[in-house]
C-alpha cells in the first residue's frame, strides 16, 4: 500500500472533492497545451499544402489563416455562450442531449472519444519526432520513448488533474512568454524597420510553380484547422473548476484562444514578411517554420534553445488535454448507462481512474501498432473536433430557440458558430477524405452502435432488477444448510456450529476420492468420529443432529456432485432453499496461495455459477496465524 | 469445454484408472527415451575426453566402457531387488524414507527432481542441436524450436502417460531395431571377415601425442556414465503399470538395460576395430560417433538417413522421461507434505498435471535463460542420478539388515551396488567440480531446505486445525445478519428475505456516496421506500422488520465502513456472531464482467481478509438471464 501511496498520493475523501478543482491558473496548462501545441503544426500544416505555389504560396497564407483565425473568433464567441448557459457540463455531449437527443449526443460523444485518443497518439508521437530530429542519437527508441511520456502523463492524471497541471505549468507559460515574446519582437521590427533583415535568413523559395486552385485552398484551410482541436477542453472540462466556475472558466478559455489567435497571426505576418515556408521534412536539413521564424528574428542563440525546448516539451504534452478531457466525457456518457459503470466511479485520488487507464491502454496499442509513427493518422484528426463544435452549436441554437425569453443575438451567435464549424468540416471531409477521413466515417458509428448496445444491456439489467412492490414473503423456512467437510477438524467444527445457528436441517457432505484414485481414506473412521464427536453431543443439547454424507467425486470436482444433491433435495421439497456452507481458510501472506488449492473459492464460484437464483453460498472463514493458535477476534487492518 | 477436450481429451474418472496404466510395451518408450538417447552421448562423451590421446585412446575405451556396462550391470541386478522388494513405489525416495530416515529421503528427492529438470533442458537442447547440424537453416530457430519440443511433450503427457507412451513408440522401436541391427551387422562382418573395410572410411586420428594419466580415464568414466541416467525411471514409475507390475516393471527394466548395454558394448567394439574417434565439435565437417560408426559399417544410404532421422527423434523426445519420472516423485513427495498439495491432485486425465506444468516451465526457463543451449548444464548432470542411486541402494542395504528372515545375498547385491554408486559419484564428482558439478552440490541442499519448509507450514496448519474432542456448542444465537443494499429492487428483497430465515436481528446497509461526491442520492426518497416496502410488510407478518442503516463512504470503497460497523456491534455485543449478506449478480459470458464493477465479489475478499474468524460472509446469487427475466429455477448446466 505505501506504493501505492508513492506513486498515487494518498486517497482522497469525497469531502475533499472541492479542493481539488482547478483555478485558471492550473487550468491552462491541464486544458490547453493541445490549442497551444497545435499553433506550431496548424501553421506548418496550412505551408505545406502550399510547397507547390512556392513564393506565391505566401500570398494566400494570409486568407487562409485570416480564415481560420476568423473561425477560432466564432468558436470562442459561441462557447461563452455555451459555457454561461451550462455552467455545470457544457460539453457538447450534454448540450446536444438536452436539446437535440440522443443519437446527435452520442454522435458529439463518439466523435469527441475519438479524436482525444487520436490526439495522445499523434501528440506524443509528434512530440517525439520533433525530440528525435533534435537529437538523432535517440532515433532507435521511438516506440519506447512515445510509451514513456504516456506512461508520465498517465500517472499524473492518476495522481489528480491539480498536480497534473502544476506539472505541466513550467513549459507551458515559459512557452507563451517565448513565442508571445518573439512575434511581437518581429511585429515590432516590421513596424519599426522599414524591411527588416532576418538574423539567420530561411532558406529561398522556389520560384511559383502553379497558380492557386480553389481546392489546393481548400486543403490548406483543411489542414490548417488542425490547430483548432483543443478548444472544446475547457467547456468539456468545466466541472472541474473551482468557484467562482464561470469566471475560471472564461479567464481559461480566453487565455488559450486568444493566445492561440496571437500566434497563428503572428506567424503568419512574421511568414509573409520574412518569406519563410515550410521545408520537405523528409529532405536533409529540414526546419520547422517555428524553428525558421526563430533563427529569422533572433539567430541561433541560447534564446532558440531555451524555446524550442519549451516547444518541444508541451508538443511532448499537449496529450494531457486528452487525459483530462477524456475521462471526464466517458464519466458523463458512463452514468447515462453508455458506458460501463466503472467509467463513473471515482477513484481513489477521486481521478475517474478507469477512463484515464483506457485512455492510456487505447493510445499506447495505437502508437505499438503503428511503432511509434501515427502520421498517417492526421488526417482522421481534426474531423471530430469539428463534427463536436457542429453538433455542440446547433444544440446551443435548438437551445435559445426553446427559451421563454427569447435572446435572439446568442441564438444567432451559435448559428453563426454552427454554420461556420459545419462548413469547416465539409472542407476538411472533402479535402481529406481519401487521405483517411473516412476512417473516422466508419470509427464513429461503429463506436456509436457499441455505446448503445451498452446501454440497451444496462435497460435490460434494470428492467430485471426492477422491484415495484413491497416485499413479498412466502418463503421463510429456515433452508437446509450443506456443510462441505473434508474431516472433523476446527474449521469444520466452525462451520457445523455455524449452520446450527442458520437451520435446524444441517448436513455435512464429505466427498470420497476427492484426491484421486490412489487417495487413502477410511470412511468407517470418518463415520465413527462423525457419530462421537458431532452427532451425539448435538443431540445432547437437544438439537437435531448434523448428518454425514458421503458421495463419490469420480471427476475429482467438489461442484458436480454437490450440485446433483442440491438438485434431489429440490426435487423432493421444492420450495425450501439450500444454502452451502464452505469454509475457506484465509491466506494472510501470497505465498499460502501456492500451498493451498483453494479449493473453497473454486467451489464457491462454480456454485454461484451452476446453482441457479434460489442457492445461497455461505463463506466461513478461518484465519490462519502464523504462530500456531488461531485467531479468534476481529482484526481490522484495512489498508488505507 | 470443447477445446479442452480436443487439447486434453476427455475427462476421465477415479475409475478408469486402472485402464490408463502402462504395458511393457508402452513403458519401454515412455521410461527408457532418456537411457536409450544416452546410448548416442555416453560414448561420445568418453571419446571426447579421450581426443589428446589420438589413436591410443580407444586402447582405453575397452576398460572405460567396460567399467560403465560392469556398473550398468551391478545396478540392474540391485534396481531388480528393489522392483520386488517395493512393488508399490521402488523410487529412491520411497526407499530412503523407509529404511533411512526423513533427510536421505529428501536427498535422493532433490537430487532426483534436479536431474530430472536438467535432463529436460539438457535432452531438448542437444536433440534440437542435432538436428540444426543436419538442417543448418533452422539454426535461427534454436529457442523457439526447443520451446515448441517441450510444448509438444508436456501436451502428450497432459493428455496421459499411455497416451504419450504410444505417441513416442514408433521412434523409440525403430532406433532400436535401426542401432541393434547395425552394430549386429558390424560384429557380424568384424568375426566373419579378418579385417573388414570400411565403406566409408572414418577421418583418421591423431598419431598418439600423451600417454593416458589415471586422472584422464577417470573423466572420460565420469562422461561416460552419464548414459545411465535413465535407470531410475522405471523404479521410480513402478505405480503406472498395470498388472501383473512386478513383471512388467521386470521386463521394461530388462529391454531398457539390455539394449543399452548392447549399444554401449557394441558402439565400443566397433569404433575400435574401425577406428572410430570423437571429433572436435566446434571445428567444421564435425561428425558424430554414431554418424561415422553407421557411415563405416552401411554408407551414407537411405538406412542410414532413416537410422539417425530416428536417433534425433529419441534425442529430442528424450524429456518425455522426466515427464513421466517427475510428476511422480513430485506427487509421492507431496503426499508427504514436502511440496503443496496441488502437486498429488490428479488432474483430469488422471495424471498430475502441477507436476508436469512446473516442469515444462522450469525447463523452459532454463532454455530460455541459455538461450536454447545448454551445454555449460551437462557436467551438472549425472551427479543427481548417481546421488540416487547410491541412496536408494544404502536404503536396501538397509532393508535388509532390518529383514527377519536374513537374505545375505540380496544384502550383498545391494551392498555392491551403493558402493560402486557411490565410488562412481566420487569419481564424477572429482572430474566435474570445476566444470559446474559444485552448483549441485548447491542446489540439492536448497531444495531439502524449501521441501522442509513446505513441511513445516504443513505440520503447523494442521497443528492448528486439529480439533481433538466433540463439537463445543456454545453460541447457537442467530447471528445478526448485515444485507449490504444499493437500492430497493429484487436483488435486495431476495436477500432479505433469505436474511429472514436465518435470523430476526437483519440490518440493511446503505452506503452513502459510494459512486463518489458528485453522485445524486435521495437518503429520504430510499427512507420512504424502505419504509413502505419492507419494514411494514415484515411487521405485518409478524416478524421483526429489518432496520435500514445508512453509512457514509468516505473513500468510496464498502469494506471499511462495513467493518467499522460490524467492530462496533461487536463492542455492543461480543458473544454475537456477524454474517454479512452481500447480493451478487451472476454472470453468464466473460463480457458481463466489463460492464459489472464486481463490487460483491472485492468486498466479499476484503471482508473475508480483514474481518477476523468470527465474520461470515453469504453470498446471494442473482442469475442474470439475457431474454430480460431472471432464471428462478436452478440450472444445472455443468460443463463435462
């Protein structure tokens, strides 16, 4: 237990619960390094698209960006509605079950899964490709290192989202205040400057190749939205504010987006104005467009090092925003009855411990599968977010439209916001659907089916379980007890006397040749011992005494014959209940395992299999000491 | 249950026994794989020592193999008296224990079971080791090869040593037939011809380059012995034949000897007169002496492809004699409580299945850890076997000194037998010490001390459980019965309702907040109900209605409020037995247990760990039916 402990923290009590909520400052690290981490792909995505155009590309990098800046303005904009109108749980989830039922919620349910365990995937494999490209001496573990990090942000979020977020809090602000830093310095010489000169100059352009096509646009818009994925973490998340919720909330929010808006902007005019591009990364001496940004504005000096890391570590972590977002989703689907239940429960450092390790097991399998590399995935990335945001905003416009009052701005603040993210995800369906989106066409109603075939089990369970009436009490014969007895000894004595105490009807059941063929046994001295030491004192106290039985256990199996009993004894009264009566030895330490056959567990658990509803398996327990005498009192030594 | 039987076959019941004991003829191949495989390496490890001396060395090999068939012969004329003193059980261990006393016995067990895993290793590796020489594409594969040859023999005898016998017969008579033929054919030519060429010439030896020193004869003995490690199985497995034992024990031990003894003998006339020696294994065009002996006496034609396809068949089945050997031991030695118990159950085919699994897995850890060679193993090897040897024959000595009716020359047999045993494993063990001999010499004494160990918990368990006078019947009160309850529904009006039969005093548990601080719960809506529900209709029967207590669950975990309430009733009332009540849905497919927490069954483990002797622990089954309506009646559907 105490490494438990170590590694977890101790447990917290439900009392603690409140302690534990994030204030802003805890909540952009937690929420946000997926939105932050992606300024530095989103960019790079959109440039890439525009390699072909050479110089000319740089031209419509400013539409293209202008566009998604202007996106991210709509998606803030309609989430403060959101999260002010559901202050408890704005996540997509809840609002599209509230307003628009339940296929659309399990669809922002699915698709929002989805795309939190694509992004630890692709995060961390990206983050460590980055690291790898640093440091090529550590090109062989890959696959180890990926595994790693996971492993790291897995234990954080088990330890709780608080301590998760200290953690990640350093890189993350030291990154904002590098980046912020260096875009204004650059906006700073533009404006300054009349044409600033670039440190270290990016490498030239090729001369336009082609002129633009409307889908060559398209694609890079597509590609460029992947910078936008994060945004619904913090109205998912917003249950784990501490009060004031709403204000924690905004403040996280605005921080992220507006932060994310100054560098996808920034770049974008320090790109046009320094004429940088994005490289061919599998080209020799590729460089990142932050990288080329960097060494432009201010050379390759300790300021490049000391930033890149920053980059390089919240790239590494910006799978945390799944870790906290995704257990929280799975906890909400999980106590609809979507989700197994375990999804709901928390655990001990009051973490939802089953969605994070499932996270976890689930991005790990990806990342062995694909050994380390998830490219391929990108494209599959960005479609759930955006297929969320569409269904989050139009159930936020059925919302205000079923309001008494009507608040015709909000309503059409979210229609603007849904009309927006829908176009989006056309765009990004059509530019990347045979690069893989339609994977995630077929991963969401497949998931989708899965959720509701959970659901229709826990239905069918209720429906079981269901009790409308009072209690109805026509059986309450005491039941006939089986006492399983391998001898006469303590633990059987303690068994028989316990039955005694259940029913006047106790019958001891001693099988024969349990221990195989060449197995010694005398059942004459057995029923001689029986009769001195058990039936005739019983009968002495004026009781009924305690039969023997001895049956044959041909297949060496305590379970068969005990259950043909069981079925003769229904045959000849059918309405008394039997209850078996094993008694267990307790095992202190591991090792009794090995010397015991634990016989008693197995029993019980065929039993409970085979015996059908009216059977009921009584454990006596014997605890064995260590120092000869066995212990009679209780010993409460729970673990804690 | 399907694949079981397809794997195992079918069960097989205390009765049928009798019908799955062994013939000579299935013994032969089930007992004597390991003596007979010996036969290739026991002269080769002699003309391996004897390589410095070049041709002068087979001068030595008469008088080295002389004095192994002479030892051969003392120790089937002593294993003789001992199959007809101890026709139940003659292993070494049995012997010893009678005649000896309690340490010689766990000496000769130890020393047998770590031959026997060694012989396993040692068989595997050397038989796949011959057959990658012969198949060189298959070198990448050693590991996995051998891993699959242990696979596939612990498979054969899980399925039943018969079984397994039949499975190996074919190789085992056709080796037999192909070496007793071939070496007969060359005694043959060798007294019909004066000075038979060979049809193949072996590679001509070394001119002599050093005399032979007395120190080099005695290790060449030393190697040479180990072809006699077999000896003991039949012994050792006298309690799987069928009758009459005694004669098919006889004739198995007589074909296994006398065929060896052929072999040896044969292989050391016929590598004099054709000049045969061993040749340096490492070096290129390596040939072993068997090869070059059928090679000088038929050719490389088809007979000899067939004679060593079936040597590398015995080489590799050659484990199979262990498999048969140590379950056995294991099981006599558990018996007596030396091992845990598991190691004396018969498994479903009657054989014993612990026993035979630890081995397979020993060995494979062994192969694993040597990466599939095991060379470094083998000077470790005959050390074990000839320990036992020497035991079991000091035991007979023993036996009968102890006989009224004196038998001086069966005395005198034995008593020749223990001391050339025991000289030859001075000899070895002189030769060896350096070579590895010295970590058996390790091993054996740990063994004897874990055997002890296993005993000692043994003896006190039962010092514990022993119980010597009548059944005392003190407390016969009902015990006051605790049904742990989540809500109202027929799985709590089940249990309670069997509460009611059992006791007057019943108290429903409720937890409160166990699914964590954010769980809605209405403590007075559950109040109500329990009210309406229960506690009226109870009363109005006239019995005494259940109370319905509600605990907190601080740390969302049921065992330890549980147990602080049952410590304070305990407080209240010390002479009252608890039984805790716990209502436990049944699971019919492995995927239930996914969307189930299993709360029952932790806190049924918990209670039974912590809650002392005087808890009980009833278990309430509710079978889940999947057409939506439980199953009241029992179903007694046990897989066969």
């Amino acid at each position: 237990m105490n490494l438990n402990t170590l590694l977890f923290g101790r447990r917290l009590s439900n009392r603690e619960h409140e302690d534990k909520k994030l204030g802003w400052i805890e909540a952009v690290p937690a929420m946000g390094l997926d939105g932050l981490g992606s300024s530095s792909y989103g960019p790079e995505a959109a440039l890439t698209i525009l390699i072909p155009l050479g110089a000319l590309g740089l031209v419509y990098l400013g539409p293209v960006m202008g566009s998604i800046i202007a996106l991210l303005v709509i998606l803030y904009l309609s989430y403060r509605q959101t999260l002010a109108a559901y202050p408890s749980s704005g996540g997509a989830y809840v609002v599209a079950k509230e307003n628009l039922g339940e296929y659309p919620s399990l669809l922002a349910a699915a698709a929002l899964m989805i795309d939190y365990v694509l992004n630890v995937a692709v995060g961390v494999s990206a983050g460590v490709g980055a690291l790898v490209s640093a440091l090529p001496s550590l090109h062989p573990y890959i696959l180890p290192l990926c595994l790693a990090i996971i492993a790291v942000v897995t234990l954080a979020n088990l330890r709780g989202t608080g301590e998760a977020g200290w953690l990640f809090a350093l890189p993350t602000y030291l990154f904002i205040a590098c980046f912020i830093g260096v875009i204004a310095y650059g906006v700073f010489r533009i404006v300054v400057e009349s044409d600033p000169a670039p440190v270290v100059a990016p490498p030239p352009l090729a001369a336009s190749a082609s002129s633009a096509g409307i889908w060559l646009l398209m694609h890079a818009f597509a590609s460029g939205c992947t910078a936008m994925t994060g945004v619904e973490a913090v109205s998912n998340g917003i249950g784990s504010f501490r009060e004031p919720i709403l204000k924690n909330a905004y403040i996280t929010l605005t921080i992220i987006v507006v932060v994310l808006g100054l560098l996808l902007g920034g770049i974008a005019i320090i790109a046009v104005w320094f004429d940088i591009g994005a490289m061919d990364q599998t080209k020799e001496g590729y460089q990142s467009v932050l990288s080329q940004l960097v060494g432009a504005l201010v050379g390759f000096n300790t300021f490049y090092y000391v930033a890149m890391s920053s980059l390089l570590c919240i790239l590494c972590l910006s799978a945390n925003t799944s870790f906290v977002g995704f257990p929280r989703i799975c906890r909400m689907v999980a106590a609809d009855g979507y989700l197994p239940k375990g999804f709901a429960q928390p655990g001990r450092r009051l973490v939802f411990t089953v969605g994070i390790l499932f996270l976890s097991v689930l991005a790990s399998l990806l990342l062995i599968v694909f050994g380390g590399i998830t490219e391929k995935l990108i494209p599959l990335f960005a479609i759930g977010a955006f297929l969320t945001f569409t269904v989050s905003q139009t159930g936020m416009v059925v919302h205000w439209w079923r309001q008494k009052q009507r608040q015709p701005r909000k309503l059409a603040m979210n229609a603007v916001g849904a009309v927006a993210t829908g176009a989006a995800l056309l765009v990004i369906l059509l530019a990347k659907f045979t690069e893989g989106a339609w994977i995630t066409l077929i991963a969401v109603p497949v998931t989708i089916g899965l959720l509701r075939a959970v659901k229709s089990y826990y239905d069918g369970l209720e429906a079981q379980l269901r009790k409308p009436g009072p209690i109805i009490l026509d059986e309450i014969d005491p039941p006939t007890v089986l006492v399983v007895t391998e001898s006469w000894n303590r633990l059987s004595e303690r068994a028989i006397r316990f039955a005694l105490t259940l029913s006047p009807d106790v019958v001891a059941v001693h099988l024969v040749r349990l221990g195989g063929p060449e197995m010694e046994e005398s059942e004459k001295a057995l029923r001689d011992q029986w009769q001195t030491e058990v039936e005739e004192p019983v009968a002495a106290r004026g009781l009924q005494p305690p039969r023997l039985m001895l049956i044959p256990a041909p297949y060496r199996e305590l379970h068969e014959p005990l259950l043909r009993l069981i079925e003769k004894l229904d045959a000849d009264a059918p309405e008394r209940q039997v209850a078996v009566l094993i008694p267990e030895t307790v095992k202190d330490r591991w090792w009794q395992n090995i010397l015991h056959m634990n016989r008693a567990g197995r029993l019980r658990t065929q039993l409970l299999k085979f015996g059908g509803s009216r059977l009921t398996v009584v454990t006596v327990p014997w605890r064995l000491s260590r120092e000869g005498e066995p212990v009679e009192g209780r010993t409460i030594a729970a673990p804690l």
